[in-house]
C-alpha cells in the first residue's frame, strides 16, 4: 500500500501567513508519519505497528505492507476517514496492490507507484469537499480549521531546529526588516539531483533478492537521505548563526533575537525555507556544501542538489513565490544537465521580483535579452562540479560571483553606486552600449574583478598601468550564449549578505 499526499505546494501555502505554512506542512508530515497511522489503528482497535507493516516513510508518501488484502483496505478506510474529518483540504491518495511473487520486489513497488500515478490522473471529480457549513471557520484563508490540535512528537514540531540563544520565527517579519533598506523574504528550493536514478540504481542492484533483504536496503536509503538532509540543515542554521555572531547580524536588524532562517518543508530531499532576503542565496549554498560533505549509508554515494532562490517582497503572494524558488531549482538541473553533469554538479539560480508575475523562467529570461541578443543574466551559477565541467565552464561560477558583489559593496565603491546603476540600464541597451559607458565613466576596475579568477593573462598589478586591458562586458559562457559580467551582481548589491 502507498499513501501520498496529493497538491502538496497548493494545501502547504495557501495562506500568506507564515505559521499558517509551517502548520499545514506539519499536517503533511503528520498524516504520513507511521506514529499517526498506529494512533489512528488503536483508537478504533485495528493491530498495526511500525515493524510489521512499514515498509519505509519520506518525501511525503509512505508504503506499508499487510499480510491480507481486507486487513488492508481496513486501514485505508480508516485513515481516510479520519484525515478528512481531522484535516480540511488536506487531499490523502491510498492505493493498494497485491504482491507478485513472481516477480523482482522492485519491480512490484514500481507497478505500486504506477498504479498511484493513474489513481491520481483519472480522480473521480476535479473539485473537492469545501465545508460541510458547520466547520470553525479561519478568518484569513476563509477555509474550516483543522479538528486535529497538533500534538507533540508528531510532524515537524519534533524536528524543528534552531540555533541556542535565537527564537523561532512565526512572522515573515520576524525573519529581520530594516526599515527603508529592505522589506524582502528568500524562498529557498532545494532538491537532490539524480535520485530517481539512485533508486533504479538500487533495484537493479537488489532485483535477484527477497522482499525482506531489498525491503531493508530500500529502508537504509530511504532513512539516511532523510537524516542527511535533516543534518544538512542543522549544520547550515549553525553556520549562519556563527556568521551573525561574527558581524553580519548588524546589517539584518534582527529584532528580539529572532533566527532569520524558518525550515518550512523538511521531508527527504525536498526541502523548502524561507530567510531575510539578503542572505538567502547563502543559506542556500551553505546547505549544498554541507549536504556534498555526507555519502548515503546504502549505496555509499555522495549527494549534490539545485537550489532555486526567490526573493520577494513580505506582502508577495507565497505560493506564487514557491513557484517561483521550484522554476529556478528546475533550471538550475536543467542547465547542468546540458553540460552533462546531471548527478554530478551543484548549482543554484536566482530572480528578485520586481512586480512582474510570469509564468515560466523562460519568460522572465526574455525581460533579461538585449537588442543585440545577449543575455543579462549569467545564472544559474555552479556550486561545485567535476574539474572536466570546471574547464569548460569557467564563468558561471558562484565564487566569481560573490567575488565581484562584494567588491561593489565595499565602501570605496560607494561614490559610484549611481554609476553602477546607470551601468546596469547601459547593459540593457547591448554589448557596444555598456562596453562605451565602462571606459567613459572611469570604472574599469569592474572590469578587472570581473575577470579575476577566469582569465589569468588579466592580473591586478595591470590596473592604471595602460597596458591594453580589454574591458569586455559580455563574455561567451559554456553554453555559446553571450552574458554579462556585472549585471546579476549590480542587481543584488542591496539585497545581498555574505555569510562565513
């Protein structure tokens, strides 16, 4: 039997309140957690129990397994009924098949998946259950409440972390807002690359066994990318908090020791949270290289992940700006597949929203394409790689990135962030446009930090010394496609917060 919980992101963030997210996401964790299942099994005197019938939990479904087919549907029923009464608009799919022992135990849970996969596409009616007209009803998401008071131990308040001597973010105002400076929230996406393939991996290792030595092996997968993941996050919460310790806390304006990190979704490899603006991009990086740093206990393989960063405004509709964090992690895998790292890399992509609603990456990509045909834009950065991808893509690093904003942050800098700006609208107009404006306005050392790292012939010691530096402001990336140096940068000087 496979129970999942059908439009995650839709029920998760249907509200614009923070703690309105972080309890519909804990709801999801509840109601596929084996702890709830034995609950719910007791209180209407049905045997079940995590040993005998879990086959493994995460990534928001679980599979069980029972000794007959009424004992089964049983329990289906039963759980059903009693999440529909307990959690409105929390929409739970059951399906079950019968075991084939004539065939493979990967094959049978890939027909399980399968058969879930139809349940879910041929569902009997396209609207569901609203209220029933007697439900308490929640004055900001107009929608009946729960029944079901969340309990200790169950779903994510259990797991919930947060550094000593911070406290728990319930507002996205909490997060940190300074005042005339920045009003912005990051929605971080992080997803593992590749692990569809670790899992057919798995099987094919395991087809020739019995259900209970594969069943064991699928379990040690599963449970260790959960506790790696887990423990991926912890690790960043401290290393942000370290970093705030150190200096960067001044610049959020933190208020009554608010930790500016809330995890919001924590189930396997899926992984969403929500920071202060300015230091989401880092946050992000800083669980990739903590998750790179962990190998997982069955296949013994090392993990890598995408992250999508979106940066909105407080009052930015949630789920739109989930959307939008889940497009930019998409790209970010698509474009390292295109290099042919798939599994292999780790990148991270961006956008700050400024009042446009599109409804693709794509089409916000187009608002980023010169007259000229450049792009603007030279994210997705890459994280980390293998040294072959590392040479023909040395551009479109974060290093390079980060290198080059904080060199435009820095004080001396400041009597030119109204150049930087009008450089930024001088991009737009194209390669010849912007390269101009560069020599005309005396910033030539961008040009420089811009180069540093990538083209070793472009040394410091050559600034002011007039021995032909090429001030190029669009360079050709691994992809054949011309993008500029500066603009991501010149973009997020306002909105960006070193961390480490």
């Amino acid at each position: 039997m496979i129970l999942e919980v059908s439009q995650k992101q839709a029920y998760i963030f249907s509200s614009n309140k923070l703690k309105d997210n972080i309890r519909h996401s804990e709801n999801i964790c509840r109601v596929t957690d084996p702890e709830y299942f034995e609950a719910v099994a007791a209180s209407e005197g049905m045997a079940f129990s995590q040993k005998d019938n879990v086959v493994y939990s995460g990534g928001g479904h679980t599979v069980l397994e029972f000794q007959r087919e009424e004992q089964a549907k049983s329990f289906a029923y039963v759980v059903s009924k009693t999440v529909k009464r307990d959690f409105p608009g929390l929409e739970l799919f059951i399906k079950t098949e019968p075991y084939d022992e004539k065939e493979p135990p990967g094959e049978n849970l890939k027909k399980l998946s399968e058969a879930l996969e139809v349940k879910k596409s041929v569902r009997r009616a396209s609207f569901g259950q609203g209220t029933f007209g007697v439900e308490k009803m929640d004055a900001s998401s107009r929608k009946a409440k729960p029944l079901a008071k969340p309990e200790e131990g169950h779903g994510q308040n259990r797991r919930e972390y947060v550094p000593d001597g911070y406290r728990t973010a319930s507002r996205f105002e909490d997060l940190g807002n300074s005042k005339h400076t920045s009003s912005f929230i990051a929605v971080v996406h992080i997803d593992g690359n590749a692990m569809g393939k670790r899992v057919e991996r798995l099987r094919q290792e395991h087809r020739n066994e019995a259900w209970e030595p594969y069943k064991a092996a699928l379990k040690r997968f599963s449970d260790s990318i959960d506790r790696d993941f887990k423990n991926s996050y912890r690790e960043m919460a401290d290393r942000v908090a370290e970093s705030l310790r150190k200096g960067a806390g001044e610049k959020l304006d933190l208020k009554e020791n608010y930790f500016p990190v809330r995890q919001i979704i924590l189930a396997g490899d899926d992984v969403c949270f929500v920071t202060e603006g300015r230091i989401g991009l880092e946050a992000a990086r800083i669980f990739i290289e903590q998750l790179a740093q962990k190998r997982n206990q069955q296949d013994r393989a090392a993990y890598t992940a995408c992250a999508g960063v979106a940066v909105v405004h407080q009052k930015y509709p949630f789920y739109k700006a989930y959307e939008l964090a889940e497009m930019l992690c998409s790209n970010a895998k698509r474009t390292i597949a295109e290099y042919g790292a798939e599994g292999n890399a780790c990148a991270i992509d961006w956008h700050i929203e400024f009042g446009e609603l599109e409804d693709s990456i794509e089409a916000l990509r187009r608002n980023y394409i010169t007259s000229d045909n450049c792009h603007l834009e030279l994210r997705p950065y890459i994280l980390s790689a293998e040294p072959d991808l590392l040479e023909k893509e040395p551009v479109r690093r974060y290093e390079n990135f980060k290198k080059f904003v904080s060199v435009i942050q820095q004080e001396k800098m400041s009597c030119a962030r109204g150049k930087l700006k009008e450089l930024r609208e001088a991009l737009r107009e194209g390669e010849t446009a912007s390269e101009y404006y560069l020599k005309s306005s005396l910033l030539g050392i961008l040009s420089v930090t811009g180069y540093e790292g990538v083209y070793k012939d472009v040394s410091m010691d050559r600034l002011f010394s007039g021995k032909g530096l090429d001030r190029k402001t669009f360079i050709k990336t691994g992809d054949n496609k011309k993008r500029s140096l500066f603009f991501d940068g010149i973009e997020i000087i306002d909105t960006f917060v070193a961390l480490d």
